[in-house]
C-alpha cells in the first residue's frame, strides 16, 4: 500500500516539475528552475521507494502514462494548450492501458 502512495505522490511530483520546466523558459527563471530541480528530485526517489514492491515496467508504465495525461491536462489549462480529437483518443488508450494493468496484470503488485 505505501508503494502505491509513493507512487502517487511521484507522479504529482514529475507534473508539478514538468510544469515548472516549461515555465523556468530555458532556466531563465531562478524560481521555476528551483521548483523543477526539486520535484523531479522528489519524483526519483518515491519512484525509486516504489520500485522495491512494484516492478520496475508496471511503475514505470503507470508512472509515465498517468504523468502523461495529467501535464497534458496542465498544459491545457495554464498554458492554453489544446488537444484535437486524435490526441485525445490517445491520452484515452494510455488511461485504458494503466486501468488494464492495474485491474487484469498479474504483474501488478496488489
């Protein structure tokens, strides 16, 4: 249970550092740049935490893919990023393939 709650915390960290990559222009900005630093910082080390219980592909999968969709919601909404329907079809199968491995996978750690 704690991996998984390591695992959701990385994820958020990985989001908020990414957000702050686009937003440091190049690390152009000390703040943003800092932010970023940290976060992927924090986002290594749960995932890493989370890597002792969860192998290593089904973390990674569901860390990347989540991660995925949700800068992709960020970016729409702070930076006014839009999606047309393929991608959004995409961000859709990347959510039915964490949901499939979660839910089906024998490989998941429960």
């Amino acid at each position: 249970m704690k991996s998984w709650i390591f695992l959701s915390i990385a994820i958020v960290a990985e989001v908020i550092a990414t957000s702050a990559l686009k937003a440091s222009e190049g690390f152009s900005k000390p703040l943003p740049t800092l932010l970023m630093i940290v976060g992927y910082g924090i986002a290594f080390y749960l995932l890493a935490l989370t890597l002792r219980t969860i192998p290593v592909g089904v973390a990674y999968a569901i860390w990347s893919g989540a991660g995925i969709v949700l800068i992709t919601a960020v970016a729409w909404f702070m930076y006014g990023q839009k999606l047309d329907l393929p991608a959004l079809l995409g961000m859709g199968l990347i959510v039915a393939g964490v949901v499939v491995l979660n839910v089906f996978s024998k490989a998941v750690a429960h």
